[in-house]
C-alpha cells in the first residue's frame, strides 16, 4: 500500500515500519534508536540477530548521533560520495542500541539519495533500513516485490523506484587502506580517485567474512536455480530464463533477455527477472559469464551478487 511522507513519518514515530524507495534497493526503515521497532524489521525479515543493520540519516549533522569519531577520512568520503550508493562503517558510539549493530562496536551509515526518503528521515531522524526483502531472497526493487514478500497491506513509501537496483557499496573506514566489504556502484577506483586515498577492493579482502557479518549468510537467491554459463546454448528451455549481455539471442518461447553491454541496465533488472523466474514456475536462470570487471563499472558489484545467487 502507497503510503505519503506524512504516514510513513507517522507510522515510524509511532514504532512501525516503512518499506522505503532508495536509489539502490526497497529498505524496511524503523527508527533506529526504538528499540523494539528494530527488533520488528529483524522479525519481519526474519534475519539472523548477529546480522547488523545499516543507518540512514538525510543530513551530515545527525552522523555525530551514531559516531563520536568523525576525522578526515569520513569528511572526505562523505562530502565526495553522500547522498548516494556508499555505506561507510565507522566506530559507534555507544547511545546507538547494540540490537542495530547486532553487538559490534562498528556501525553501518549511509545517506541515501533519493527525495522521498530524504524528506522522511528529515522528520524521523535516522533510521534503520535493511532491503525490504525476506531474509535470503533477492532484494526488492518495485513496490510490488516488497508486497509480494509482507503482503498488499504493507506501507511502502511514495516516490520513484530505485534506479541502481544493487545494494550499495559498503565500505570500512577504519581501517587501512580502507575496505570494500560489499562491492556496488561506487567502485574501489572512484573512491581512491576522488579521496586521493587508498582501497582495499573486496576479492583481495581475505578478511572479509570476519569484518562482513552478512557474507556469511545466503543472498540474493531465488528458488529457481541460478547457473552461470560461457557459451549460448545450442537449445532454449521454455521453462527457464536467459540473461546474455553479449549475444543477441533470438526470444524464442524462452524468456529470453539480451543486455547488449548495458550493464547498468542489467543491474537494474536483475532482482526482478529473479523474481519473475519465480513467478513463472522457472526452475533455472542461465546468465551468461560477466567480462572482467572495467573501472567505475557496476560489473563487479553484479558479478557478486550473480556467484552468491548460484553458489550452494
Ligand atoms: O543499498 C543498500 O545498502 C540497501 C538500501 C535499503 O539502503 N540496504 C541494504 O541493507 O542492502 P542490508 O541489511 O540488506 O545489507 C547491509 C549489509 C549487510 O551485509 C551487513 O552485514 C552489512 O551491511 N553491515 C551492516 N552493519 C555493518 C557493520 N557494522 N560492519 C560490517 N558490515 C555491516
Ligand atoms: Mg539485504
């Protein structure tokens, strides 16, 4: 159910939860610093509690609610990159409830960039908001994927639907050089070329599960199963769904997608044509193997979501 900025305030005020439009994925926004109303979005998506959230704030100010740290280093990341697709997880200061945090000392801020939800933290405050999916599945991206996972009834805030369709980067600053622990649309190169500092990107990260609580758990998956495949296949299943970025394949009866290249586009799709397969009774979805990553490309963020979604 479309709901204003006005009842999504209201509703978060009074302890609810909001499915949020951003310029990435859908969130579940509650207010962060409720208690029980975060204990409610991890109940709704039934998500693991050592699986920490991510903080969205609408003005630099409210950061120094969630962080008694805020150096250079963040001044630079954040004036380059807010609002916009880039997590950045700092130390946390200690008024932040360790339910949000799933217990760590670090927490989890972005900014996001999109009107709608701007306007609606301006009247919250921060909130937290992980993707308005149920935990394992894909991440939403229209409303109707959000409805699809708690039902017609569910507010979902107004405004455009996302246009990345990739969560964001997440990126630890504290350490050094700093840390890619989720790839996305803001990229290891553009973030050392507009900081002038170094990146660790997260396929060298050997770390990664350790400092990444959510790489432990399944993402991003559908119930059909997900196979990457290197060639065009000599026949096409009615029951399956392809995803090819560098042949022009006939559509056939299959349902058959032909990116061409654009891999923003394919970014933008992918969640959906999961959701689809689904819909559809698929058992399987072949997507034809990504080019190694360029820079400032979305290719690695979609690489990663693409290995998670087809590994076991
Ligand atoms: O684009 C996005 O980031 C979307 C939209 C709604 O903003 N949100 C999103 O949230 O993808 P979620 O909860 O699905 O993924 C958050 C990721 C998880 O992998 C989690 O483990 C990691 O961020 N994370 C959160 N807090 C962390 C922390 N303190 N340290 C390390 N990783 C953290
Ligand atoms: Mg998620």
């Amino acid at each position: 159910m479309i709901v204003s900025v006005q009842k999504a305030a209201d509703i978060i005020k009074d302890g609810g939860i909001v499915a949020i439009p951003t310029e990435t994925v859908y969130g579940l926004a509650a207010d962060a610093f409720n208690v029980e109303a975060v204990k409610k979005t991890f109940d709704t998506k039934g998500r693991p509690a050592d699986n920490p959230l991510i903080v969205h704030i609408s003005r630099l100010e409210q950061l120094e609610l969630l962080t008694d740290h805020i150096d250079q280093t963040t001044e630079k990341i954040t004036k380059s990159f807010w609002p916009g697709p880039l997590t950045i997880v700092i130390h946390k200061k200690s008024s932040v409830p360790d339910i949000v945090t799933g217990g760590l000392d670090s927490v989890a801020v972005r900014m996001p960039n999109h009107p709608d939800t701007l306007e609606l933290i301006n009247q919250t405050g921060p909130v937290t908001a992980p993707s308005a999916n149920r935990s394992g599945s894909p991440s939403a991206t229209r409303p109707a994927h959000v409805e699809n996972d708690f039902g017609s009834e569910f507010p979902v805030l107004e405004g455009v639907y996302p246009s990345l369709g990739i969560e964001s980067t997440v990126l630890d600053i504290r350490t050094e050089p700093l840390t890619i622990l989720r790839p996305g649309a803001v990229t290891a190169e553009m973030i050392e070329s507009a900081t002038g500092l170094k990146v660790k990107s997260a396929e060298k990260s050997s770390d990664m599960k350790r400092h990444s609580p959510g790489s432990r758990y399944t993402h991003y998956k559908p119930a059909a199963r997900v196979e990457i495949i290197l060639d065009k296949p000599d026949k096409m299943d009615r029951n399956s769904t392809y995803i090819f970025h560098s042949n022009n394949m006939p559509r056939s009866q299959a349902s058959v997608y032909n990116y061409l290249g654009n891999f923003d586009k394919l970014a933008h799709d992918l969640y959906d044509h999961f959701r689809q397969a689904d819909h559809s009774g698929h058992s399987q979805i072949f997507i034809e193997k990504l080019p190694d990553s360029q820079k400032s490309s979305i290719i690695s963020a979609l690489k990663d979501r693409i290995e998670r979604a087809s590994s076991d």
